[in-house]
C-alpha cells in the first residue's frame, strides 16, 4: 500500500494568516511543498499544470507580503491561480477543482473571500484592479492595496492597455506585476511582444539584473546568494 504524500509545513496553512506567521527561512520550503501538492493532484484529478507551477514563488510571496483579504489580490485568467486557491481556504477540497458542485478552475467571488474577481476571458484583471483602488480611495481606505497580475500573453490585448491608461490618468495607487514567462495559448505578436524580447534578451538588462542579484545577496536582509 502507497504511503500518502506528507506535506508539513503546507498543512499547517489553513488560510494565508497562517503563511505570515511563518519565518522567512521556511518560505523556500513551503513553495516545494505547494508546487508537489498542485502536481500530486492535478496529475490525477486533472487541471492546468504549467501556470500555476510558474507563480509558485509569487503567490507564496504576494499573500505573505500582502495583507490578503482586505488587501486585493486578482488574478489574470485563473490557470495560474491554483497556488492561491491552495493557500486561501481550500486545500482540503482542491481535488475537487473543475468537478461538478466542486471548486471552480477560476477565481470565484462566491466561493471565497480571498477571491477578488469574478475572472473570465484574459486581460481583465487591470481593468479590475483600477476599479478596486479607486472604490478604495472614495471610502478613505488609503492602507488599503491592490495587486493584478497578468501574463505577457495577456497584456497584448487593448483590454490591458485601456486600463492601464485609465489607471495612469487617475493617478491609481496599485500594482501591476507582469508575469513575462513567455507563455500562452498561441504565440505572441505585436510590437510589445517584440519590444519584451528585446528587452529581457538584451546584454545590458541582464548584466544589471545579475549586478542587482549579487548586491542583494549581501544585504542580510535579503540572504545569501
């Protein structure tokens, strides 16, 4: 008889509370667990593989930093959403994930509050995001934050860019984060593809990046190497 996958320290996180009373040292390990968890069971029940194991480290790190619910965490698409799921509630129940009466395979406002969006079809989760922040600041909520993460695939569509000027003439207090791992349905076409490329492939870009890499690595604050 197989023995059960053990998880130790993904089991002692019921919601992300939990996950922040974590010491930081611990963090690397609880993102091998989630990444082992979401493959033991989408292997068997089914799902999306590929996003939600390239955000592992970026979940972790956004519901740890973030004060999660009331700050406003969305969710571009929901195929990179599995980590979140996992670490919001619902673990216990994530092999029910597209089952019928079982978790949604998007992010789903009735289904938790940690859900933020209703989410759809791509390139909505700026647009969101704007309409979040703004809500906040009529309310007077100024602690309050917001966070869209949204893929490089996503980010071609006018969607995306109508929000992202809307959110520019407002003056929004929010944060976008790209996710540019080069991912999506079909390849990427336009000139922001290209201009991404350019950028990420570029001698200079990765020679700061690495210079940045070393110095924080002496900063105690951020660990070794």
């Amino acid at each position: 008889m197989s023995e059960q996958p053990h998880y130790p320290l993904l089991e002692r996180i019921g919601l992300p509370d939990d996950l922040r009373k974590l010491p930081e040292d611990q963090l690397e390990q609880v993102c091998h667990e989630l990444r082992d968890f979401i493959i033991d069971v989408v292997s068997v029940k089914g799902g999306h593989f590929g996003a939600s194991l390239g955000v592992v480290e970026l979940t972790v790190a956004l519901h740890y930093v973030f004060n999660t619910p009331y700050d406003q965490l969305v969710w571009d698409v929901g195929h990179q959403a599995y980590g979140h799921k996992i670490l919001s509630g619902r673990r216990e129940v994530f092999h029910t994930n597209r089952i019928h009466k079982g978790l949604s395979g998007f992010p789903k406002r009735s289904e938790s509050d940690y859900d933020t969006f209703g989410v759809g079809h791509s390139s909505t989760s700026i647009g969101a995001g704007v309409g979040m922040a703004v809500g906040s600041r009529l309310k007077g909520e100024k602690d309050r934050q917001v966070v869209a993460v949204i893929g490089d695939g996503a980010m071609t569509a006018g969607m995306a860019f109508e929000a992202l000027n809307h959110a520019g003439g407002e003056g929004t207090d929010m944060l976008v984060v790209l996710n540019d791992n080069c991912m999506s349905i079909d390849p990427n076409v336009g000139a922001l593809k290209e201009y991404l490329t350019d950028i990420t492939t570029s001698h200079t870009y990765n020679k700061v990046k690495d210079e940045v890499w070393n110095l924080l690595g002496k900063i105690s604050k951020f660990g070794p190497n």
